[in-house]
C-alpha cells in the first residue's frame, strides 16, 4: 500500500465513525450547557441533576441489550458498535434540543 495515498474506508466505518463523531459534539453541548445552569448562568429545571444520572442507568441497559442481540444476530463488528452507541446517540441528541431550546423569562 502506498502511503502517499488515503486510505479508503468501507461504508460501515464511515457510518460508524460520523455517528461517533455527532455523538461526541452533542455531548460536549450538553456538557456545558448543563454546567451554565448549575452555575446559575442559564435557566434550568430543578430536576436536571437527577436526570442526568437516572439517564445513564437506561441508556447503559439499552446499549448493552443492543450491542448483545446485534451479536447474537451474527452481525459484523461496525453494525454491532453502531447498535451500542444508538441509545447514547439518541439521549444526547434529545439532551442538546431540550437544553438550547429558548426558554421565556
């Protein structure tokens, strides 16, 4: 293989690697988006800290039982990550709509 080359990667890999990448950046959204409002900074909902907790326990389980039936089912290794990462995906992305909605003061 020629290094001056790019690598080429197949189709699951790239899939894989933007819904990791989507992910990450929503989570750092979410991140600091939770941290202004406990700093006062921002408008938040008194239940916010215990939401933030209770809703690892639920995405942990999903991931799991994603990740074990994609597997079960024979899949390759990139659909069987993509499947584990989803309920994680999936809360991030909701968290990030949910706290940069404009709210009335």
């Amino acid at each position: 293989m020629n290094p001056m080359l790019p690598m080429i990667l197949p189709a699951a890999q790239v899939r894989l690697i933007t819904q990791f990448s989507r992910m990450a950046i929503e989570s750092q959204m979410v991140i600091g988006l939770r941290l202004a409002g406990m700093m006062g900074f921002m408008a938040q909902s008194p239940g916010e800290p215990f939401m933030m907790v209770a809703e690892k326990q639920a995405a942990v389980s999903e991931s799991f039982f994603a990740m074990a039936s994609a597997g079960m089912r024979g899949h390759s290794p990139e659909r069987v990550m993509s499947a584990a990462m989803r309920p994680y995906g999936k809360r991030t992305r909701a968290n990030s709509r949910r706290l940069s909605a404009a709210r009335p003061t």
